[in-house]
C-alpha cells in the first residue's frame, strides 16, 4: 500500500503488516522497486516514509533496537531555555543560540529578488524556486543540528535532565522531568528562595537577601536543578509524566 501525503511530497510504504529488511546501500521497496541510499541502514522496519525536500529525497523508517546506557558525568543537571542563548546548564556550560536565519537573510533576498521577474513555471523559474527552497532546507537542518547536539549532550552525559526532554534520552538510559512552564525559576533566588520581579532586560539576579549575584539563566538553572531532585509534583507544581505545556488547574 502507498499513501500520499502533503500534496505527493511525502510517500509512505506499508507492507501490509510484513517486516521490510533493509540491509547496506540497497534496498528492494514493496511497490516501488530498488532504492539506493546515500548510508547504508540495517534495520527492520514495517513502515517506510519518502519525502522530498528541496529537491532531494529522503526515506526515514522507525525500528527496534537495544538501549544502551552510557556512564554518567553528572547525576542531575538543570537546563534553562534562554532568550539570547539556546541553553545555560547549572554547571555553568552555556550553549549558544544558533543565528541560521540571520545569517543567510541577505543570500535568500538576492535570491527572491533574482526570482521576482521569472515566469512561473519556466524552467527557469523551477530553477530558481528550487535554490530558494534548498536554502530554507539548510536553514532548517542548522536549528536542527543544534537542537540534537544539545539533546545529545544532556542524555548521554547527565541522568536525569530536568528539562528540556530530550530526544536522545531514551536510547542512553536518562531520565527527564519536566518544570512546569510557569514555575518561577527566574524569580526565584537560587541560594536563599527569594522571590522577585525579573524583566527581560535584567540579565543579572541580584538578591537582596543574601547579596547573591548570578547571571539570570544560571540562577533559573540551578534552580531547575533542585526542582528535579525533590518530588517534581510538590517542587515544580507538576508530575514527571505531565509532558503538555498547559498549567495545571
């Protein structure tokens, strides 16, 4: 059976039910015949997708396979999901936002304005119509990129990431509990429980308190922390098992 999706640029392959095995660079496909890969995958799988992207094919498949639990550097580890950087850790590592879209603005208005005048449906409107969409493709793959680096690290290296969940957790033997969206961690002071108002434009939490001062992203950081050593229903207002962004009522 072959299904089409999003308006014929997405195929999916299901077999009926039968395993498909896919073993080095070629593949038989049910229905569709002999496929070359750019990698060779050994898996087996029930269920294959093709899609095209900017004038490239891809085939994804899910499939069984063994965890592996890596070792640990970290027990717990708290993540804070920051406006000008990706991610500060509570151990003090920061990983920096990624700027794709910034730095290819000025490569993709050249393009567009290349493309303003071209006749739709000529060839070489296809032509440029398709530069436009491999450069969003690549645009795409850099957040992309970034998001798994992050995820990877937080799996393989800590146990267990408070947040954000991670992708690459439950390969690797991690755990993750999510902090509930509006727990104030930004607020909170991270040494003595302090609370007070933080605007956007405050990048420094100075408690008037205890005279702590801390970078604001670290201190929500830490924070998290200690939200996911306690029980996450008391601490952070919200069960491990809750992963939807909605407060709870």
């Amino acid at each position: 059976m072959i299904l089409f999706l999003r308006n014929a640029t997405q195929t999916r392959v299901d077999n009926c039910g039968k395993p498909v095995e896919l073993n080095g660079w070629n593949h038989k496909l049910p229905f569709i015949g002999m496929v070359k890969t750019y990698e060779p995958i050994e898996a087996t799988t029930k269920k294959i997708t093709i899609s095209r992207q900017g004038g490239d094919w891809y085939l994804s498949c899910s499939y069984e396979f063994q965890a592996i639990t890596t070792p640990k550097t970290t027990d717990v580890i708290g993540v804070d999901l920051g406006v000008k950087t990706l991610a500060t850790l509570s151990d003090g590592k920061v990983f920096e936002s990624v700027k794709s879209y910034q730095s290819m603005t000025a490569k993709l208005s050249r393009l567009q304005y290349l493309n303003r005048h071209k006749e739709v449906g000529s060839a070489n409107g296809r032509a440029a119509q398709l530069k436009i969409a491999r450069l969003h493709r690549k645009v795409a793959n850099i957040r992309k990129d970034a998001l798994h680096k992050l995820t990877t690290d937080l799996a393989k290296n800590h146990n267990p990431p408070p947040s954000p969940p991670g992708r690459g957790a439950r390969g690797v033997g991690s755990k993750v509990v999510v902090v509930d969206r509006f727990f104030p961690s930004s607020k909170t002071c991270s040494n003595c429980g302090h609370v007070q108002d933080m605007p956007l434009n405050l990048r420094t939490y100075d408690c008037p308190e205890c005279g702590l001062s801390i970078d604001r992203d670290l201190n929500a950081s830490i924070k998290s922390e200690r939200c996911g050593r306690a029980r996450p229903v008391n601490a952070c207002g919200r069960s491990a098992a809750d992963s939807s962004g909605r407060s709870r009522k």
